[in-house]
C-alpha cells in the first residue's frame, strides 16, 4: 500500500495529485503545461508533512505569532482580518491555502490559464481575455480576467467539513482560495436559525475529531423548513456575507439554502463575476 503523495494524468489531460486528505485537480493551458504539472507536482511532496508539523497551532484560534511554512503562513494571513471579531482558526483556509501555494508555483505567466481544485476550494490564474468558469452547488461562476478574483471556495453543512450553521452550500470569490474558503466557512456559519427544533446539532468532538471545534455544536441534520423561516436563515447569512464584501475580504458570495439562492456583492462583482444560480 502506497501512503506517499500519488500523481497521475487523467484520461482528459488533467493532473491528479493525492497525499491523504489532500486531493487536487490541475489544469494548465498552453505551451508551459508539461513545466506546469512538474513545478506542481514538485511543491506537492512536502505540503502534508509541512501542515502535519505546524497543525497544533493550526488548529488553535488565531494569534498573532507568525508560522514557519509557507501554507500555514497562507491559512494565517487569510484569516488574520476576521479573526477580532469571530472564532476562527487557520484550519478554515486550508484547502484554499494548499490550493494558492500548488498555483504559485505554476509558470501562470506561460500559460492561458490554469486552476488548482482543492475539493471545490480553487485557485486559479487567468491571461489577457481568458474566463474561468466552474460550477458550484450554488450555480455557474464566470470569472473574467480583468475581475480582482482568483479564487473560490464552498462550504456548507453538507460539505466535507463540519458547520455552525445550516447552509446547504456557500461559494465565495476571493483574492485568493483562502480567503474565499475562511469567509465560505463563516457565512456558512452565520446562515442560521439557532434553536430551531428542525435543526439536529451536536457537539463536534462526538462527530468527528475536530480539536479546534470541541464542544461547539455542529449541524447534523436540518428537518423541513418553510419560506419565511428559509429567507430569515438566508437573510442571516446575506447580512455577515455583506460585511465581507465592504470590507474587501471578498468580491461576491452567493448562499444557497432549501432551494433558494441569495448572491452578495457590489452591483460591478454581482454582474461581472456572474454567480448564476444553475
């Protein structure tokens, strides 16, 4: 049995990276594909292990004492404007942080564009005249090249990773995949109905063993809610999603929840990012 990081180009000329949890999808158009794939699969080897030394600190929340890798340096500076007000930890960034450190290595100028799919959480770079276009749980993204967004995240209750909230998905479009994925994470958690006895919470250490978590309740299930109750839990979410947006934490961020989409944004990033719900 192999547990080393595994690489292997896919049937539709992709590059697949895997080391334990880490899973990525690599795309690179233009003549530097073949530099591309090497210089990613190159900075791939180490990125576990370097987490894996830093991850009590990752795990714990946020300080200001600066962190020896560059990944879990990425997870700090992304998290560093939310953290005064909100519980937050490193850990929220870090399938957006692996995913913007995977980009950086790539020779993006020498390529059209190229994207690293970090389970959904993506960063990606885009040349003169290039669109990046990927779908979500939310809907359609359509990014442009002249758009200050290189990255996106989703995150939700159903997603791979624990919630606060209810959120059937949030996406977020970013400066960067980490920062897209710590305010994916926290507007997930704001969309909420707390109290609400169709909503199954439990404490997150008899969930999964999420130290960082501990006994914060997390959503297991969300029973049948109805339309005023779906728009006051969006409307939660939309107001902290908000903030984000005027503070320049992201460009645009579209919440999905019981069937219902709500995107957030300025009028320039809703209509020129095009969130459309699918």
């Amino acid at each position: 049995m192999r547990d080393g990081p595994q690489g292997a180009i896919l049937p539709d000329g992709r590059l697949h990276l895997n080391h334990g949890p880490i899973d990525l999808i690599i795309t690179a158009e233009g003549a530097a594909q073949t530099h591309a794939f090497e210089a990613a699969q190159r900075r791939f080897e180490t990125i576990l292990t370097e987490l894996m030394d830093e991850y009590d600190r990752l795990s714990a929340p946020y300080d200001n004492r600066p962190f020896d890798g560059p990944v879990a340096r990425r997870m700090h500076a992304a998290i560093a404007p939310l953290a005064e007000d909100m519980f937050i930890t490193p850990m929220a960034a870090v399938a957006g942080a692996v995913a913007d450190e995977v980009l950086s290595v790539m020779p993006t100028t020498d390529l059209a564009k190229a994207s690293v799919n970090n389970g959904g959480d993506i960063a990606f770079s885009l040349t003169q005249g290039e669109v990046f276009r990927a779908a979500s749980p939310t809907g359609l993204i359509e990014v442009e090249e002249t758009q200050p967004v290189r990255g996106m995240a989703t995150s939700g209750w159903r997603g791979r990773s624990q919630s606060l909230g209810i959120a059937d998905a949030v996406t977020a479009l970013g400066a960067t995949a980490a920062r897209a994925d710590a305010a994916a994470t926290l507007i997930a958690n704001a969309l909420d109905l707390p109290d609400h006895p169709a909503i199954e919470r439990r404490p997150a250490r008899d969930v999964e063993a999420i130290p960082q978590l501990g006994d914060r309740l997390v959503t297991t299930n969300v029973g049948a809610l109805g339309q005023d109750e779906t728009r006051r839990a969006l409307e939660r979410g939309a107001d902290y999603a908000a903030t984000l947006v005027d503070n320049g934490m992201i460009s645009a961020a579209s919440l999905l929840l019981n069937g219902v989409v709500s995107t957030i944004g300025s009028e320039e990033s809703v209509t020129r990012l095009a969130v459309h719900p699918s």
